[in-house]
C-alpha cells in the first residue's frame, strides 16, 4: 500500500494478499455449541475468538463490541470468525457454508414494549409547567402516534478492510469518514500508539453514515488475520449476501402531544414520548438521547415541553447511525400538529408555522434572538405561489369536509412543512477539533493536508471548486493527503457540523494564503483550524456556521380509494443551506434523499408487500421533484443540513394522512434512508 495512493476500496490490491470473508450465524442465536466449516484446502484457513492473539473487545465510548463471537451469539448475523485464502470467490463460498450451531432461538424482542431491565438509556427533560386544560380557554389537545421501523443505510462505495504489518507498524486501507477513531480504538487494542498505524484514504462515492464506528470493527478483524498469518488480508464484505446483517439506522415509536389556546391560537406547550432501539450494542445511546431531547426543546424555546425518551436494546443487528431518527419525526409530528392547529382554528397554515416556529427564547437575553426566530418568509412564499398552495389547500378540504367519508374514487391531498437545521455538537466528549494545511508551491499547485482526505469524492470535488476560486488555479492542481500529525478527537466527517466545520476551514486557509502569496511570495503555506470543547456552547466558536440551514417543502399526491395505493406525487423542496458549491450535486442528493425518505414512508413491511413496493417503486420513479436551491449571496460558508430533507418529507407525508384518514394516529413502515449524502455534495 502507497501513500496517498486514493483508489476504490474494491480494486485495492497488495503483492501476496489473501482474502476474508466474516462467518455469520445466521441460524440461532444463544450459546455457541460448534462452528462447522466445509472442509477447506490448501491454503485456506479459519480464525475464530478463541485464536486471536489480542483483547478481543472493541471499545466504543462505554461500549464494549467483541471483535467475534466467542462464547454467546447475541444476534442473527452476528460474525463469529472469517474464512481467509487466496481466491475471493471460494473464501466467500466457504464462510457462506459453514454452519455456526448455537442452543438458541431467532426471535427478537420486540423495543415498544420492554421491560426495565433492556433499558440501555433513559432521559427525562421538564422545562416549564404543562399548562392544565381548562374549560373557560377551551384549548385544542392533539394527540399522535407515529411508529417508524428501523431502516437499511443506503450506500454506493464498497467496504471492507485491508491490513498489512511491517514489523510492529500496521498499514490500513478502509473506508471511513472518522479515521482517528480507526486509529485510537485500534491503538486500544493492540496497546500500540496511534502514530504505529498508517491508515490510507480510498475513494468512496458517498457520505453514508454507515462509515461510523463500524469501519473500525472491520479493521481490527482484518488487523487480527494479518497478524495471525503474517501476511495481508483483505476483508471483504458481500453487500448482496450480508446487506441485512449490517448496522442499521434507529426506528423509533414516538407520542406526540400538543396543547393550544383556542382564543390566541398560541402553542402552549408540548409532550412526548419515544423509545428508540439500539440492538444489541447500545453505541452511544445516551448521547442520542440527551441530544435529540434538546434539539426537540430547540424547536419551541421558551415554552414548556416535557419529553421522555429511552434507548431499548434489544436482540437484533446494532444500529450504526449517528443520526436518530427521533428528531426528524418529532418535528415532522409538531409540523402536522400545526396543520391540524390551522385547520380547527380557521388559520393560515403558513401564518401559524411561521408564528409558532418565530417563538423568542425568553430565556436568553434581551435583545439576543432564540435560534428558532428564523426568516422562513423568504424561502417559503415564492414556493406557496408558485405551486399555488393556498387554493389547492382550500379546495381539496372543502371536497373532505362536504364528503368526509371520501366515497370519490381518487382524493387529492396536499402538504405544506417548514424545517430548520442548525449545527450540534456530541461527539466525542472531550475537545472536537478539525484543522486544514494548505500549501501552494511555485508550480501553483495546492496540496491540503486534512482529514478531507478520507471524505467522499463529492466533498473532496466541492473544497477543490473552493480552493481554486480563491487562489485562482486549475482544479487539476489540487491535492488532498492525510494529515502528517493526527489528533484523535477529530470531528466525524459524516456529522453534518463537522462538514460545515470543514468547509470553513478550507475557505479561511485559502484566503489566508491568497493573501500572503503576494507579499512572502511561492511557496507558502497556512494553518486554520477549529476546536470546540463538550463544556462550550457551540455558537462562542461557530457562530456563522450555527445559523440554521431553512427549508420549506410540498406534497402534492392523488390517492385510489379502490387500489389503496398513491397514484400521483409531487414534490417541491426549497433549501438554503449558505453556500452551495456545487449545486448540480447538491440538486441531485436532495433528490435521492426525497425519494428514499418519500419510499420509507410508503413501503410495507408485511411478507406479501412485495408487489405493492415494487409498484411504488415505479411510481416514484416517475414522480415529479422540484428542487430549489436558495442563492444566499450574503454566504461565504456551507451550513449544515442534517436530517432537514426527512423533516421536511416525513411532515408533509404526515399532513397528508392527516387529511386523507382524518386520523391522529399514523404508522409509517420505514425511516427514511440517511440523509447525509446530501450533505456531501451540497457542502
């Protein structure tokens, strides 16, 4: 493996290498009575727990993974081992065969009703008193219930890990948007410092949050093999056959609340409960908890809100995300309470969201506007009239209320959400940091040392369209490599503060040396960096980048009473997120992620849907998507995006149901797919 050498993951290769496959039970779980391999030639092998010659745990915060299943099976297609030779079609074929007998059962348990003792987390976050329902106000109380499935990633670039060992140094090659986190936990494992590892950046096509911890998982089994067998190995992961065995994205079952004044047509406060489940491996539970609670509380400030979450494990694959889903649908569920708020008070629906999302913090200081008074005006009027909204709106409720019943056979319905993203920082707990090197020698050409060697090609192509607008260079003449130095509590490149964080940094470094190069002249070189500490706000350091990204979105869609199934959708999403440096990806991404949030909302779980989603697939093929990218001249940086196109997407399919079923109970089958290869390309 050479440095700097940038290639797919899949056409890695080193002289001698020999390949491995993970051996999953995939039958039972429980104890583990006997793992049965085909009979293996020549020159393949297995490597079980009871063969490492390391500690064979990975420690993630206060988690602790096993490297393989050595005693105990604690979900189906958990690995117990790896099958490694020099063919990767065999390799695959035997770890495929062999058969792990445990003494258990497949059944998991189910994470809306638990007992205490799987509670992996629990939260509790009162602010305020709930306002009692009088009869003199008479208040309107919304009750809602969504339950949301735990969802695949969705990822183009391949995965796996390859480890090579020089002496006591251990070259690795795998796709990661965290690569000190590869590096400390390794480090952990093997009692070696971070600076005796050398990992190389690959080529990955996207930013999907599935390049989180697990990577890390797969370098220490791939690091384990070489050094058994003294010789590199390359794991291999087979999307087609272990795509169900993979982390998955958070579900969530969430209760939703609201209490306004019939006579002010005020929020008066809100309440929750959800329960979100986290597998077998409670990663960083409490963390998502604590910040979804508070991103939840963010979005009414100054009002009461009680909101009560818990993290469940439960028997199943862990989930992998960063990101949980409970965010997106707490605001969607205060979106839709919104629209039935607007309905029963005779209101605006777009007046009310702007004035109930306008709410001043009261908390903070006179003069000092909540994060939450945020211009939706701009962004969102042109898209009210050009879609013409408010007369769709009228007449399609006009046709529900004459006929409640909806004996027509095709309903239309039609939905207006709001939503806010701003920066949030929780990983890791002590200081955040992210910092840029850029040099120009007297060739002009640039070369950035930076963690965004390891970030996706859409990343890497939007800082290359920065950096040559400010130093005035081809494209051609930029190079990214690693950093020489690395500091393990860098921030992850998937989190959406993080890339704007980057952005920024990127842009600061460029200028600086935009600006020397004509006084030191070539070659020169500039130093930028960015800390946030876990006690800090993180508005004292990122004030510019803390504003909120806005977006406002609308679902237009024709419902078949007889068929049951949407016949027609239209899409209209409008976002400013600052900056946007390349907005014919940035178009493309929030178009994937629309569709990929729109088809978890539709597609069933039940074993005979199949034919049902293959139809919705169809459908929203051919869907019309109108994407706007608001042109934020005042911007020089990115923002972060986050979940805002789910929001969005998720609240607007809730307004939806809301008026075709005349219901306040909503179940969606699936989560919408991450969101972050949006944030990729339009960072």
């Amino acid at each position: 493996m050479q440095k700097n050498e940038c290639i797919p993951f899949d056409q890695l290769e080193v002289p001698g290498m020999l390949y491995a496959c993970m051996i999953r039970a995939t039958a039972q779980i429980g104890h583990i009575l006997a793992i049965r391999p085909p009979a293996l030639p020549s020159g393949y092998s297995i490597l079980t727990a009871d063969q490492l010659p390391l500690r064979n745990e990975l420690k993630i915060s206060s988690v602790s993974i096993p490297v393989f299943a050595s005693d105990t099976v604690s979900y189906e297609g958990e690995t117990v081992g790896l099958i490694i030779g020099p063919d990767p079609l065999l390799v695959e074929e035997f770890a495929s065969s062999t058969a792990v007998e445990c003494d258990g059962d497949s059944v998991h348990r189910d994470w809306r009703m638990f007992p205490s003792s799987r509670i992996a987390a629990r939260l509790n976050l009162q602010r305020g008193k709930m306002p009692e329902v009088s009869q003199n106000d008479s208040p309107l109380v919304f009750n809602s219930y969504v339950s949301i499935e735990p969802g695949e990633f969705s990822f183009n670039s391949g995965i796996g890990a390859l480890a090579e060992w020089d002496y006591d140094k251990l070259k690795l090659a795998c796709p990661t948007l965290w690569p000190e986190h590869v590096r400390s936990s390794l480090a952990s494992i093997l009692e070696a410092s971070p600076s005796d590892i050398e990992l190389l950046p690959v080529l990955m096509n996207d930013s999907s949050e599935f390049y989180f911890w697990y990577p890390s998982l797969l370098a220490a089994r791939a690091a384990f093999a070489a050094w058994t067998l003294k010789r590199p190995v390359k794991l291999i992961v087979s999307i087609k056959r272990e795509r169900q065995y993979l982390p998955r994205v958070q579900g969530i079952s969430l209760w939703f609340k609201s209490i306004w004044s019939s006579k002010t047509s005020r929020l008066l406060g809100i309440e929750c409960r959800f329960s979100i489940p986290t597998g077998t491996y409670s990663v960083f539970a409490d963390k998502i908890l604590r910040k979804t609670a508070h991103l939840a509380a963010d979005i009414v400030p100054g009002l009461p809100v009680s909101i009560t979450g818990f993290a469940i494990r439960t028997n199943a694959v862990p989930m992998g995300a960063i990101e949980s889903p409970a965010s997106a649908a707490i605001y969607a569920m205060l979106q839709a309470h919104i629209a039935q708020a607007a309905r029963a008070l005779d209101r605006d629906v777009f007046e009310l969201s702007q004035s109930t999302l306008s709410r001043m913090d009261t908390s903070k200081k006179a003069g000092a506007p909540g994060i939450a008074e945020i211009p939706f005006a701009k962004i969102a009027k042109p898209l009210l009239e050009k879609t013409d909204f408010m007369r769709k709106y009228s007449a399609y409720e006009l046709v529900h209320k004459r006929n409640p019943g909806g004996k027509e056979a095709l309903l239309r319905a039609i939905s207006f959400s709001l939503a806010y993203q701003g920066a949030s920082d929780f990983l890791p707990e002590s200081a955040r940091k992210s910092e840029v090197r850029l040099s120009l020698d007297r060739n002009l050409k640039a070369h950035v040392e930076s963690d965004a060697a390891f970030a996706s090609e859409r990343l890497k192509a939007a800082l290359t369209t920065l950096i040559a607008d400010n130093l005035k260079i081809p494209p051609a003449h930029i190079f990214f490599a690693m950093q020489k130095s690395p500091h393990p509590d860098s921030v992850p490149l998937m989190s959406s503060s993080g890339i704007a964080m980057l952005g920024d940094i990127v842009r600061r470094a460029s200028a600086r040396v935009q600006r020397l190069r004509f006084r030191e002249g070539l070659p020169i070189s500039a130093h930028a960096f960015s800390s946030v500490r876990a006690q800090e706000n993180s508005t004292n350091v990122l004030s510019k980048i803390e504003r909120p990204s806005l977006g406002a979105a609308i679902i237009e869609v024709e419902y078949d009473t007889r068929s049951r199934i949407f016949q027609f959708i239209r899409i209209h999403i409008s976002v400013n997120a600052g900056k946007i440096l390349s907005p014919l990806n940035a178009k493309s991404a929030i178009r994937a992620a629309s569709i990929n949030a729109m088809r978890s909302c539709l597609v069933s779980t039940s074993p005979n849907a199949a034919e049902r989603n293959d139809m919705y697939d169809h459908i929203l093929s051919r869907s019309t998507i109108a994407i706007e990218l608001l042109d934020d001249e005042k911007s020089t940086i990115p923002r972060p995006v986050g979940d805002i196109v789910h929001s969005l997407v998720l609240s607007c399919f809730l307004g939806i149901m809301q008026q075709l079923n005349e219901t306040n109970r909503f179940i969606l089958p699936f989560r919408p797919v991450s969101a972050t290869i949006a944030e990729g390309a339009q960072q």
